[in-house]
C-alpha cells in the first residue's frame, strides 16, 4: 500500500502537500476547507512589522484628533474594538486555527527591526503556533550596503529568534543570494531547521496614463519551479538533516512528485489553489498517488532524493554544463529570421 506520510520540521505530515502564507490562509473557513480538501498543514500569512506599526500610527492619530481644540476630549475615549490592531488579529488567528484544526499550523513573520523578529515570533509561539516560517522578504535597496553586510543581519536575526523560541523553524528565503548555497548552509548553523525556496518578490508596474507605481500581483506559474528544483537538488546531499520545501510553481501531482525526487520533504502551494480553487489539493494528491503506485514507489522516502545532484549519474546536470548544452541545442528556424 502506498503512504504519503513524510515529515517537515520534525513534524510528522499525512502528505507533503502543504498550503503556504496566502489568502486562503488567513480566514477560519478557508483553513477548514483547505485540512477537508487534503492540506498536511498550512503556513498562515506572514506578520509584516510596517503593517503593525501603520495601523498603531491610524490608531494614534485617530485619538489625537480634536485635542488641541478642545483639552477635555482628552477624557473621552469612545468604545473601539482593538482586536483587529497590530498583532492581535495574526495572534488571535493562530489560537482559532489550532482550536479548529487537526493539522500543524505554522505562523509566518516578517519584520524590520532588531528584536520585533523575536518578539512577534515568541508571541505566536504563545499563541499555540506548531512552528515559526521566518519569511526574509526585502529588497536590499541601499547600495553602501555590501552583500556580506544584508546577509550578517539576516543571520543575526535568525540566531535571536532560535534563542528565543523552541519550536522549529523555518526560513523562507529568495533565490537573489550571491551565493545561494553558502548562505543556506549558514542559515542551518544560525539555527534553521528548514528552508523553503523560494520567496517570489512582487515586482510593481508604471500606468502610462496616471504614471503612478502599481503593485502587481503575479500568480506563479508551474515552470518556475524549475528554479527551486534546482536549488532542492544541489543542497539535498549537503543539507541532511534539514528540512527542505519547494515553493513557487507547484500546480500539480507531478510537480510534487518532481519536488520530492530531487529532495524536498514538502511542496507548499498558493497560486494553484487561487487559480484553481481548494479542491485542487485532494486532486493532486490523488495524481501524485497514482504516479507513485505507477512507478512502484511505496513510500514518499522511498522516492526522496534519489534524484538529488547526489545521486543522479550526471551531478552537472543542475550546473553550468547543463547551461551550456541547452543553449548549443537551440536551432534557429528560417521562420525567425523574417
């Protein structure tokens, strides 16, 4: 009989079929749905620091309002719901979804200053989170900022949060890394215990007419897994005790199947689950079972890896030769030369 159970973060998972921070995340209903359609856990959507702080901003200029008017209003505050302000609603979030669900329920953050990774970190923990997803999302924009400077503090917020929390945990990071691998390697000796590649940076658009900065959002697609297939490959062999999650591109059982041949323990989706609605994962599950008994896999350890760069007969396979050959296979059609 066929199994999928594997295991992330040293929890044990029903399947490597992971729903990851997005909108379907962040509300009870949807979460419900995503554990009865198939989800092995689900990853809620990330805490951005600039989030907190503007909406504590909204909330002190609400009350300062009228007070150099009239100084008595100082007295007055009116009945405001506070629930939904700066944290509370993420932290509020993970206490429902561990009360209503059955599956492990990992709490996304993503902050700015030194110490609010670690706070906001222990508070989810202490809100019943099962694990912590570091979610490194920014955009080094600083140009007196070497490579070796924005990496330092990376680490160093790592090694605040692990001191800080003993849950397991994660980070997320992007493939824009000068040295993707090496720099996954020290994320593992500040304290890692998991990588998910790779975090997609949302890329802004010009509108000609009103020529303002438009925040686009683009669904990925099921090619761009490529990217972290390659990356899953290279650090399987070096990286085995970690936890490794392919995210970006996985629509289909295939697509796991391909994530956990190279060395993933999970495949975290989002932009399938948009496009195609929740019941997409119970129908990859079923594709990637039906590829499995196909091929006489009986378990989801007994296909991992086995196709890492470790392990395939050509290691160059995911390298600059493998570069090379494609594009010296490339034939140019009269047709484009019209």
């Amino acid at each position: 009989m066929t199994t999928l159970t594997t295991r992330y973060l040293g929890i044990e998972l029903r399947s490597p079929i992971v729903a990851s921070a997005g909108p379907l995340t962040g509300h009870l209903d949807t979460l419900e749905r995503l554990e009865d359609s198939g989800a092995a856990a689900v990853v809620l959507p990330s805490l951005f620091e600039e989030e907190v702080v503007g909406e504590s901003m909204r909330l002190h200029e609400t009350l300062e309002q009228g007070l150099e008017q009239n100084p008595e209003t100082v007295s007055y505050f009116p009945d405001m719901d506070f629930s939904d302000l700066g944290p509370e609603r993420h932290l509020r979030l993970v206490e429902q979804a561990k009360q209503r669900l059955s599956i492990p329920v990992i709490a996304s953050v993503n902050a700015i200053a030194p110490g609010t990774w670690s706070r906001y970190a222990t508070e989810m923990v202490e809100a019943g989170a099962d694990a912590i997803e570091l979610n490194l999302y920014a955009v080094p924009n600083d140009p007196s900022r070497s490579a070796a400077d924005v990496e330092g503090e990376y680490l160093a917020t790592l090694r605040e949060v692990r001191s800080a929390v003993s849950v397991p945990l994660a980070v997320k990071l992007s493939p824009f890394f000068s040295s993707t691998g090496h720099f996954a390697m020290c994320a593992v000796d500040a304290g890692a215990d998991g990588l998910v590649l790779f975090n997609r940076f949302y890329q802004p658009d010009l509108d000609l007419e009103t020529l303002d900065v438009v925040p686009e959002l683009e669904l990925s697609h099921s090619w761009e897994l490529r990217l972290p297939l390659r990356w899953i490959a290279i650090l399987r062999g070096r990286l085995p005790r970690t936890s490794l999650a392919a995210s970006t591109g996985v629509y289909s059982g295939a697509d796991v199947a391909k994530a956990l041949l190279v060395g993933a323990d999970v495949a975290m989706m989002t932009s399938a689950l948009l496009r195609h609605g929740i019941s997409r994962v119970g129908l990859v599950e079923q594709e990637l079972l039906d590829w499995m008994q196909e091929h006489d896999y009986e378990s989801v350890s007994q296909l991992r890896g086995s196709v890492s760069q470790g392990a395939v007969a050509d290691p160059t396979a995911f390298e600059r030769a493998n570069y090379i050959k494609v594009i010296s296979s490339v034939r140019v059609s009269p047709e484009s030369l019209t």
